[in-house]
DNA sequence: TATTGTTATACTCTATAACTATA
DNA sequence: TATAGTTATAGAGTATAACAATA
C-alpha cells in the first residue's frame, strides 16, 4: 500500500499520492501523533480512547465493547488495567444486578483533558502547513468521509454523538 | 477527542467536525478498514505492512525496525511469525556475516497484491459520497499534510520513497 | 431463555536488557 | 568498539469458549 505515484514528474505542490495512499498516509500520521500524545501520558492508544468515550457518559461493558468493536472479554481487561491505574472505575446499577458502568474518576478526567488538549494542539501543528481556507476545506471533506460512512453503517448520527 | 461541534445547528452538508477531530475520526475508519481488509486474510495490519514494504525491497532487520519504528527485538518476532507463515524468508547476506535480509515468497508477494487490491477498492468505496472533484481535492490536501509532516521530520522524499 | 459480565486460555505485539557473532 | 541480530522476560491487547448471575 501507499506507493509514490511517480508516472511523472511533479513539483512539491502538484505531486498527489492518489485518494487511497493519501489517506492511508494521512491515517498512520495521525495515529503516529495519538500513539505518541498517549506514551508521552504513559497509556495505549486504546486506553485513552477509552477514558475519552467516558469524558461525558458512563457505559456498561456491552456498550464499550460496541463502541470500541472488541469483544466484550477485552473490554474486561481494558477496564481492570485502567481501574488498577486509577484512570476508571466500576459502578453498580441501580435496578440491574448483571450490569455495571464504567466512569472516569477525577485522575481520569483530567488525563483525558490533557490528551485531548495535546492531540489538539499536535494535529494543529501538523496542519499548520497548509493555508486556512485549504484546512478549512480539508475539515469539511474528512467530515463528509466520516459521516457518509457512518451513514452507510446505519449509525446515529442526530443526538450528539460523540465518536472516538 | 472527537467531539462533535455542536454549538450550532447544521444540516447534514454544512456539519463539520472540526480539522482535529475530522482527522482523527478519519484516521480511525481507514484504520478500521485496514484491520478488517488484514483479518480477511487472516493476517495483522502491523504483518501487512510488513509485507507491504517487501514488496519492491528487501531490507535487513535493523533497517525494518526504522521504517516500522520497532525496536529490532519486535522486528525479531514478527518476521518469525510471518517467516513460520510461509510470507517472507530470511536470506544471508554476502560479505556480512552478522546481517540477514528478508525477502518475500511468492506467497508473501501474492497476499501483498491482494491485501493492496482489496484496500484500494474499500477505500475507494469509503470515499464514493465525495464527488470526483472533492475526491481529487481531499487527495491533494492528505498528501500536502503527509509531505509536509515527513518534510519536518526531514524525511527523503525525492528518491521514490515508499510510504506504508 | 436471553443478557451482562468474568474467567481461562492462547496468541500477537511490543519494549528492555543481556547476549552472541561479526566487522 | 561498534553493528546486526537473537533470546529471555514481562506486560498489554485481543479473541474464543465456557461459565455464573441476573432478568
């Protein structure tokens, strides 16, 4: 995957690595500058997505492992390793002795709003090169990418909700 | 990360999601889309894309462990495993004693082939709401973030340089 | 019976530290 | 000494299958 087009010659600014190099390219860029955010916090990429879903609801195991696309059993260990961290913890449900919720507790909440503030300000520097109006564009256009995909999954898109 | 704006209502076309949160919600679809195309061949994405820069080189252990960004222990067993797969082979190299290159089989080089097929055409699909003219210009723009990031960290580009 | 969650197990992936062999 | 690579070890992340408890 992700191979130069190099049938001609081109100047920086022509040069185009084609829709399906770019955004693989442009993926492994930004999971470069998550993955680095969260190591430089001490957690996986997965651990901070997990207490980023958490900033502003609680979820039961079944629905992190929907949210996040594991199985349910990994979601377990996910949320041992970030209870034992003290990132999370596991609440009881009034009026449903099977299930639990997860919630950030207050160290959680604060790396989250640490990470979120760093990839920010990471992926801003990382797009710095390019002028406001073509960053603009470029938000507009990942934004349809994402929504026409989760539209093909059949997800909600109206209420709010907050991906990952 | 990835919070909807929603500080004022949108329609559909108008919605934005912002360039950090576009980027990496993008980021994960086309990641998800590497993962699912990588598991239909039963193989890990990090496996993939090993075999993916085999393709047109072979490299010694120390140098895959740059590209991938690994240390070269974890070069050590993921070229075991894919080794143990009947993917990629290790060959001596004349005149070093110390150093082994990895090569594809043709069994490596046929999954590189398909695995490249199928992402192309996922991601072909992914992007199938963007009009041709928004397609080339998302093109564009990814690549300009990729050339530019890779420029900062002083990257060679020139040289048909491969990405993953 | 269905749902929620955990446990047991096995594998992949990764890093650190210590090692061998060659240059 | 420096470089190329492996081994030993430990831990995270993941899935499958089997299980317990509750609805």
């Amino acid at each position: 995957m992700a191979t130069v087009n190099s049938k001609t010659r081109q100047t920086a600014s022509e040069e185009d690595l084609g829709i399906v190099d770019g955004l693989v390219q442009l993926s492994f860029l930004v999971q470069a500058v998550l993955g680095r955010v969260a190591a430089s916090y001490d957690v996986s990429i997965i651990q901070a997505r997990l207490i980023g879903i958490l900033r502003d609801r609680e979820l039961g195991m079944a629905q992190l492992a929907q949210v996040l696309n594991l199985d349910k059993s990994s979601i377990t260990g996910l949320v041992d390793r970030a209870e034992k961290r003290g990132l999370v913890r596991r609440t009881a449900v009034p009026g449903d002795g099977r299930a639990v919720h997860v919630v950030l507790t207050s160290k959680g909440a604060k790396l989250a709003k640490m990470f979120t503030a760093e990839v920010d300000e990471q992926l801003k520097d990382a797009v710095e090169g390019l002028s406001d109006s073509k960053r603009r564009r470029l938000s507009v256009l990942a934004t349809q990418v994402v929504l026409h995909d989760a539209a093909t999954r059949g997800l909600d898109l109206s209420t709010g909700r907050r991906g990952v």
